[in-house]
C-alpha cells in the first residue's frame, strides 16, 4: 500500500510540475479584475500547491525515506 501512496504522490507531484507554467495562455491578452489572465493562473497555482504540500505534510510526509515502522507488542504502557 505503501508503494501504492508513493506513486500516487510522485504523480501528484508531476502534474504541479507540469501546470507551473501556463503555456497554453502565452499570446493570451484576457484581463480579468485588472490582472492578466497568466496572473490569476499562478495565483490559483500556488493555492492548490500550498494545499497539496499541507496534505502531504499531513499525510505522507517521510514517505519513501523513513523504513516502514514495526510495530511490536503491546504499546498502551508507554507514556504519551
């Protein structure tokens, strides 16, 4: 499973890669709310890749570094 969420996230990883620079806008004179059209891209990009890193942070940080971790007996003696 772990495999699984490694590929996922590295595939994730490559497609904010490949939305960083709008080309498909080159040539594009739209102005929305005083700003170019290229603008506003990168302002919705930065927000989806801060709330993509946020997860990742959250979910699967060490994923792919840190060896899975064996769990061994039981743990509800140990202190918080």
């Amino acid at each position: 499973m772990r495999r699984v969420e490694l590929v996922g996230w590295i595939g994730v990883a490559i497609a904010l890669v490949a939305l960083t620079i709008p080309w498909f806008l080159w040539g594009n004179d739209t102005v929305v709310a005083g700003l170019p059209l290229w603008l506003w891209w990168h302002v919705g990009w930065m927000c989806l890749a801060s709330i993509v890193f946020w997860l990742f942070a959250d979910r699967a940080w060490g994923l792919g570094i840190e060896p899975d971790a064996v769990t061994t007996g039981d743990r509800s003696g140990e202190n918080p």
